[in-house]
C-alpha cells in the first residue's frame, strides 16, 4: 500500500484561546518536533471571552505541557473551582450544588444516591448534594480544593480564569516552543480540485501553504465550513439561548442581590448558575474581578431588557456599560474533514452552562494527536483516523447536549422562556432517562446501558435530577430508605474529611 507525503507543515487559524492551546500542545508534543507550526490570527478579531471557567480536565492539560500551576493561575488571575452552584433553577428560591466528584466521596455519595431514589419514589424529604461530597462542603464554607496535607488519592477540581490572559499565556509557551505567529487577516482561502485546503492569501498579498490546516477560527469557522462547505447542525431548537451580555466587577465590589441570606460573603472557590426570566446569569470568581454574564433568548427577551436585568442582578447601575454577544449553538457534522481539522467555536458550542467549550478543545486535540502518526501511513489510515475522531467528538457533543438540556426541561418556572425550553424536542436516550427518573424506575440500570455515550456520568445526574427535585409528587412505589443515622454519619463523615485535609477554622 502507498505510504503518504509526511506532513511537514501546519497552519492553525485564529488564537484565541483554542488557538493556542492548539499551538502549545501540538509544540509540546514529540511527534510533531519535525513539523513546522504556524498559528494566524488577526488582531481586528476579539475574543469571545465567556470561557472562563473548566471542568477537572484543564490541570492534565496543563500538568502534560509541564507548567507550574502556581506560575499560570498568577498570570491568568486564576482561582480554585470546586463546583457550580445553581440557584433558583425552579423558581422558588432554592438552589442546590454540582460538585467535582473524587474518591473520598464514594462512601458518602452512595448514601445521596439512595436518599435521592427514595425521594422520587416518594419516600423521604427533598435531598441536595451538597452536603454528601467534599467539594461541597468546600463551596459552602468558601474553602479552597487545594488540601493541606497530602490526600490518598487524587483531588478533583476546575479553575476560573481570564480567557484572554490564558491565551496569552499559552502563546508565550508556544512562541517560545518555536511556533511562528503571524497577525494579518485572512482575506482568500484557495483549495485543491479534491477539496482540500492548500493556501491562505493574507490582506497584504502574501500567500500561506501548509499541509495540514487546524481551525480555530471562532463562530466563523472561515475553513471547516466556509471553504470545505462542511454542514453545520444547529440546536437552536433545542437549546434556545443565543444571546449573552456581559458585565465585569471589581473584586472589592460585594454583589449581594444574588447572595443567599446564609451567606455573608460572595463565592471565591465556585461559579454561579442564577436562573433569570429568560436564560440563566453566571457569576465567576477571579482574583481581580467577578465575571458577570447572563446567557438568554433573544426570542424571550431584548438585547436592552437583559441588559438592564443583569445589571439590576448584580446591583449596578443601568448606565454602567455592558458587552453584548451572539452565540452558534450547534456542532460541525465533520470536525475533521479532509486536511482540516475544526475546534473550539469553529467545531461546537453547547453554551457555558458547565464550562464544557474547554474541555471539548482540549479533548479532540488529545484525540487528534493520539491519531495523528496513524493518520499519516496511508489512505486506509487517514480514513480510519479521521471516522474515529468525528465519531468521538460528536458523541461527545450529543451527551454534554443531552446532559445540558437536562437542566431546563426539569425546571418549574412558569415565564414564558422557561415553559418553551421545557416542550424542545430531545434525544431518545434524554427522554428515556428522565421518564425512568420520573416514574421511579430502575435509572441506574439505563445510566449503565448508555454509558460508553454519555458526557456525564451517575454523580452529575443524581447531583441534577435530585437537586432539581424532578420527581412526581403523586408517586409511592416500594422503597426501603436508608436511616436518618446513617445519613447523618454520611454528611458528618465529608465534614470530617474538610476538616482533616482542608483545615478550616470551623465547619
């Protein structure tokens, strides 16, 4: 079989970000030490800039690059996360918290577990679980993740950031790592009679050939879609928040429209979720500022009107200046087609409701890279490499969609926003799973079915499904509780493990 032309050359279009993730991971990696690595990004183009919160997996990405937490998290004004803290997601007030799940929880969430399936069999009051996991008991003494003493086993936990300083940061490791930058617009991408991409014609003439091309070109997406003509899928339909407006404080300034009454100080090691009229309001702790954004339907509500209910939101004044965005909700059918390979905003966007957009670049890059020296032997090779990582990425797209439309079609509030978010059409395995929760069957069973599909897994839906109280109050099927000791030496036990590793002053 006919060994292909090795890549000598690599074109990554856009920063931002994912850009330079790219950059820096693909500069770190061995296999691509023979390579020629190029990232074009145009200083005429902001940022998006509403990433900036992870999941666990942004500390492998950056342990694997070799780089000091201490030294990034300063430069980004980074903070711990240990959760997100949803609040008034049914309208009533209540709020209930998403933890990072590790091993020293097991115990404690097994406990949660059973309370939550006695809770929608009818048995029992409603369960949060917040107090049954580590990080949230954390989130609710405003503790840092980072233990004071050695733990036994691996801790869990994300991080909030500057998006822009991120990116920054990543390409100081990747200019350093021999990457060329260059800045200039790209005006004309020419392709082959085989539909693949051969040269980027720059605004000052130049011409730029590669053999491989990465886009990270944001919602534009001018290579996978707009020069390969790769389809996209929207969930516009399913998803319906496509607008955010944005709105930063300085940290000294104290929000307290949104802080709980048991609470005296705003959030430092957890993000906030508050649901609003028409979408939901984030709020990100960063050591110099809190992030502000309140993600909404522009078919529910004006540009104007959220902006003046986020500022009223946050306690500020209806002339203080704010950011309006426009979001692509949706996903790349291909994420690699031909010589091209899309991500970031470029490949998918599932809004920030769980700081999933990372965590999405970050994963097709380990993918493409573990692809990478296979998808150069031959044709069959490249073929297979390319299926491969298309079928992981929109699988994993499918599951994080599933799992973030779960929030909505759970709720109880009754604005007009909320009653159309609860009637979108959703996946059969979505549908299968909440009439399972709701009607008291077996849930684990189905979670176990579908688990080689889905993005999360049984702590984050039981964290959901309970926290939401999603259940049918007229249900009474055969159930055996757990006793009230038990329950008490669970939430007595995570307690305990803070107190041993985290060395609070008091819980």
């Amino acid at each position: 079989m006919k060994v292909k032309q090795a890549i000598r050359k690599i074109i990554i279009l856009g920063g931002g970000t994912a850009g330079w993730m790219a950059a820096a991971a693909l500069a770190n990696n061995p296999v691509f030490a023979a390579i020629e690595l190029c990232l074009v990004e145009s200083d005429n183009i902001g940022t998006i800039g509403v990433g900036e919160g992870s999941t666990p997996h942004l500390k492998r990405f950056m342990d694997n690059l070799g780089i000091s937490e201490k030294d990034w998290m300063e430069r980004c004004h980074a903070s711990y996360k240990t959760g997100i803290d949803f609040i008034n997601w049914n309208g009533d007030g209540q709020q209930y918290f998403h933890p990072f799940y590790f091993q020293m929880d097991v115990k404690p969430a097994e406990v949660f577990f059973i309370n939550a399936n006695a809770r929608r069999r009818g048995h029992g009051n409603a369960i949060k679980p917040d107090a049954f996991f580590s990080s949230g008991v954390l989130a609710k003494h405003n503790l840092s993740p980072r233990p004071n003493k050695t733990l036994p086993c691996t801790n869990e936990y994300g991080y909030h950031f500057d998006a822009t300083e991120l990116a920054n940061y990543l390409k100081a490791y990747a200019c350093q790592r021999g990457v060329r930058q260059i800045i200039a617009d790209v005006v004309e991408v020419s392709t082959s009679q085989n539909q693949q991409i051969e040269t980027l014609i720059l605004a000052n003439g130049e011409r730029l050939n590669a053999d491989f091309f990465i886009d990270a070109s944001g919602f534009s997406a001018k290579l996978i879609h707009k020069a390969l003509g790769v389809p996209f899928q929207s969930f516009a339909e399913e998803l319906l928040n496509d607008s955010a407006v944005t709105v930063p404080v300085p940290v000294p300034v104290p929000v307290p429209a949104l802080l709980d009454s048991t609470q005296t100080q705003q959030a430092k090691y957890h993000t906030r979720a508050t649901a609003l009229s028409a979408g939901w309001l984030w709020q990100i702790p960063l050591t110099h500022r809190l992030g502000n954004g309140y993600v909404y339907s522009s078919r529910h509500l004006s540009a104007n009107a959220a902006a003046k209910e986020l500022l009223h939101s946050v306690n500020l004044p209806e002339s203080t200046q704010v950011r309006f965005l426009k979001l692509r909700v949706g996903v790349s059918d291909k994420a690699w087609h031909n010589n091209v390979l899309a991500i970031g905003l470029a490949q998918s966007f599932i809004e920030p409701l769980e700081a999933t957009s990372i965590m999405m670049t970050q994963f097709t890059l380990e993918r493409f890279m573990s692809l990478f020296e296979r998808y150069q032997l031959n044709k069959q090779a490249e073929t297979l490499s390319r299926q491969t990582l298309n079928q992981a990425v929109m699988q994993l797209v499918l599951g994080i969609k599933d799992y973030i439309q779960a929030h909505y079609v759970t709720s109880q509030r009754s604005e007009p926003y909320w009653m159309a978010a609860r009637k979108v059409a959703m996946s059969q395995r979505l549908t299968q799973l909440l009439k399972a929760w709701y009607q008291g069957e077996d849930f684990d069973l189905l979670l176990y079915q579908y688990d080689q599909q889905l993005a999360y897994f049984r702590p984050s839906w039981y964290a959901l499904l309970a926290g939401m109280d999603y259940r049918d109050p007229k249900l009474k099927r055969p159930f055996e509780p757990i006793s009230a000791d038990i329950t008490a030496q669970a939430i007595s036990y995570c307690q305990t493990l803070v107190e041993q590793y985290f060395q609070p002053k008091h819980l």
